[in-house]
C-alpha cells in the first residue's frame, strides 16, 4: 500500500484518519504505521488514485454506485453551482421546487408501469424504511392493520433500525438486537448448490413453496409487504430463475400484500435497463433507490410508488406521516438530473445490455481456477463464489474463511491496483460491479489481476 503525502493544507492525513475519521464497517484498530489508511484522493474514469499516486481500477463503482465513472465532475458540478447561486437549499416539507419537480418527472418517465409519485430520500436505508411505512400507512389508509415486512436471507437493506430488521445478515443484525420487531426472511434465490438434477422449474416452485408457507405462518393479513431485490447482492448476486417474480407476484396479490423491489443497486442501469424490475417484470408497487440515481455524486435516494399506493395520500386531509430535511434538496436534485442526462446521453442501460455477454465470458476464464466455484450475476453486476475444492463445491469455515478474504484478499487485491469486494456475508465471494463506463479494456484487467491474485489466493488454500 503506497505511503500517505502531506494535504496541501499542512494536515498529515494519515495521522489525522487515524485519530478522527470514524470510517464505516471498518477494523479502525487494524490501522497503524505499518498498515496506513487507505486515502482515495481523485478519481478518472473508472480509475482511482490514493493520495500517494498510486492508481487501481475502481471494479466496484464506489460501491455499487458510479455509474458514470469519475470524469464527470465537472459537468455535473456546473449543474450544481448553477443550481447553488439560483436556490441553495429549499425543503419538500409543504412546498416544493422546480429540480424536486424536474426529477421526480424525469424518474416517474423511466420507472416501468405506473409507478409515479416520487418521495425523495437522503440514501438506500432512507428508501427502504420510507417504504416499510408507506406500505403500513397504505393499509391503515385502506382500513387494516398489517405492519410486518418479508424480506430473504442474507440480504442487505441498510442499517437505521428499520431497513436493519428487515435485512437478513445475521452477523450485522445481532449487535443491535432487539430490532423492529416481526420481519420474516424466507430463501434467497442462490442456485450453487442445490441438487444437480432440479430443474429451473421445480427450483422456482421450490422458492414459491416457502414464501406461501412463510405468509401463511405468519398470518396472510398482518403482512405489510414483501421487499426483495431483483438481484440480490448480499451472497452475491442470486439471478431469480425464470417465473419466480411472477409466482411472487401472484402470492402478493392473492394475500392483498405490496412488493416493494429494492432497486438500490439494481436501479438505473446496473442490470442493463433503467430498473430490473422491467427487465424481470416484476410489477412492483413500491421500489426503493438511491446509489445510481446520481451516480454517488449526491447523497439522494427514492421511493417510487404506483398510482394504486400513493391514491389515498391524495384525498381529504390524508398525508404520509413522514419525511427528512434533505428530501429532494435542490442541488442534489440538479446533480441527478445532469447524470440521467448523461446516462441517456451515452446510452448507458443500453450499452450495459450490449455489453454484458462479453464482460460475462471474459469474467468465467477465472472459472478455471482451483477456488472459482460459481460466476453469477447479469449486466454489470457479477460475484465470484470462492470455494475450498471446485469438485466438491465445499466452501470454507469461519476461521479459513476470515483468513483467506480479510487476512489475504481485500488486502491483496488493493495491493495489486484493483477495487472489489471480498464479502463474507454469505459464503465467500468476489463482487464485480464496475462503473457503466467500462469497456473489454477494464473487463481484461479485471480479469488478469483477479486471475493473479486468486492463483495466489488458490495456493493459499492448499490447491
Ligand atoms: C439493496 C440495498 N438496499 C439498501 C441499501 C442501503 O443503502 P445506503 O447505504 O445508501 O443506506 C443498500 C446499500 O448497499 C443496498 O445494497
């Protein structure tokens, strides 16, 4: 890892990390002399340089977020000033503005069907729990009371005490137990595994079995909704098998229950369409966003809701019991708009679509490794599930496990000039989810130092 320079502000950032900055899901006691921070400083493209000049390719997009890549700065910060001098801030608490309005059009016109109305938020988790109470005020509005939320094992939803209750990662929940109180998680849609001889059919039927059990156990009319991403990452992005949106769907309908797609990563381009949920058709009644909105360059998110949802809101003296000082704010609004305009522009969702066949092929050379067990994903969203014998698929203990992907691999690969994820929420996997810029020249360098460190990851493991 390079050395840490002096700020041009005289600050030894180094010294000043270690003692001040708080960063996120972080071991802040593994930091020290000879283990620095590391101090992202600008970035270019899909490329990223630390403070000491060194440069890595950036394969996971912020996270999961840049969609445009990081040249576009200065494009979007004239949007931003421009923005600044006419109306710096403004809320949407009563009122609106014209960027609020701009955008919520501009994200009603993508959004498939007829979702929308658009309830700004300041990021994912801020979606998600906007979403848990719109769905709860949405009955009550109707006349019933349902407060429960269904959501899948392992997945992630953020982590204020809502979107953390319903996400399903035992390891982060645990800490801050007891959580809201009544979230149920069925199974994911992690394929690797499951018995050699079941068909896409029967796996999906599989799936559908255990939500119908799962709201009947739980009682059909205390279920709020059942909130799932079109492609969870959390594992490492479970693909759903053909028919599985549909049936859930249906189990939605028939129990008067809401489906909420959380589109956090998923949204705006990821998958290669603007939302999964119209490449999947999923019909949802409410998705949650955030991440790709801006590309991460502004800290705004979205709850998306159909006609049918939002149409009591709209009577009477009705009102949606909630709301965040930073909702819709002006110049994070300005700063989404100027990079849908850019997505549109270069045709990103598309180029993504045309694109993804070949990312995929290059990514399954590293199929031939010994500790490569699965490749799964879609668009521009992929995971490597890391195993202990590719024959059996036998994956690793907790021990080996936390060796291999934090005493070796997310070091090792920063090491080596590339950022992805090493994730052990799951079983331990490689998480791939490049900016939409990328192209064959990024796919093959993702490929080539991947390739060198899980040989060397390989080894390691005994292979
Ligand atoms: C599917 C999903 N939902 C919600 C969130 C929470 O988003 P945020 O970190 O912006 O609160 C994330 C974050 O990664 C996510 O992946």
């Amino acid at each position: 890892m390079t050395a840490t320079a002096n700020d041009p502000t005289g600050i030894d950032l180094q010294q000043a990390a270690r003692d001040h900055l708080w960063m996120h899901f972080t071991r802040m006691g593994a930091y020290g002399a000879d283990h620095p921070v590391p101090i992202i400083a600008r970035g270019e493209g899909c490329y990223l340089e630390d403070s000491g000049g060194k440069r890595y390719l950036d394969a996971l997009a912020g996270l999961f977020a840049v969609q445009v890549g990081y040249s576009y700065g200065d494009e979007i910060g004239e949007a931003a000033a421009a923005q600044m001098r006419e109306l710096p801030f403004y809320t949407n608490w009563s009122y609106a503005h014209p960027r609020a309005i701009e955008l919520a059009k501009r994200i009603a016109d993508l959004a498939p069907g007829d979702l929308n109305r658009v309830f700004f938020t300041s990021g994912g988790a801020e979606s998600v729990e906007g979403a848990w109470k719109l769905a709860r005020q949405f009955h009550t509005a109707n006349g019933e009371r349902r407060w429960k939320a269904i959501g899948r094992d392992i997945a992630y939803h953020g982590t204020s005490m809502g979107a953390l209750s319903i996400t399903g990662v035992p390891g982060l929940r645990q800490p801050f137990e007891p959580l809201v109180p009544q979230v149920a998680h069925v199974r994911n849609t992690n394929r690797f595994r499951r018995p050699a001889d079941e068909s896409e059919e029967q796996f999906t039927q599989f799936l559908l079995d255990d939500l119908e059990h799962r709201i009947h156990s739980e009682g059909p009319d205390t279920i709020a909704m059942v909130i799932m991403e079109p492609v969870q990452n959390s594992g490492g992005a479970f693909t759903p098998p053909a028919g599985y949106f549909a049936g859930v769907r249906a189990l939605c309908d028939e129990h008067g229950i809401l489906l909420c797609a959380d589109e956090v990563i998923t949204g705006f381009g990821r998958i290669g369409d603007w939302f999964a949920s119209a490449r999947y058709d999923i019909r949802p009644d409410i998705i949650t966003c955030a991440k790709g909105l801006s590309s991460a360059y502004a800290s705004i998110g979205a709850v998306i809701a159909s006609d049918r949802i939002a149409e009591p809101f709209q009577q009477g003296d009705a009102t949606f019991m909630h709301g965040v000082t930073f909702g819709g704010h002006p110049v994070q609004a300005a700063i989404a708009l100027k990079n849908l305009e850019i997505m549109e522009r270069e045709q990103l969702p598309q180029t993504v679509r045309a694109t993804e066949d070949a990312f995929r092929a290059t990514l399954a050379q590293l199929l031939e490794l010994p500790i490569v067990g699965d490749l799964r994903g879609t668009g521009y969203f992929y995971a490597l599930e890391l195993v202990k014998d590719s024959e059996t698929n036998a994956t690793f203990t907790e021990e080996e496990s936390e060796r291999l992907l934090r005493g070796f691999l997310s070091e090792r690969l920063y090491d080596a000039g590339i950022i992805c994820r090493a994730d052990d929420r799951g079983d331990p996997a490689v998480q791939i989810s490049p900016p939409l810029v990328a192209g064959q020249q990024q796919f093959d360098e993702i490929v080539t130092i991947l390739g060198e460190v899980l040989t060397e990851a390989s080894r390691l493991v005994g292979h």
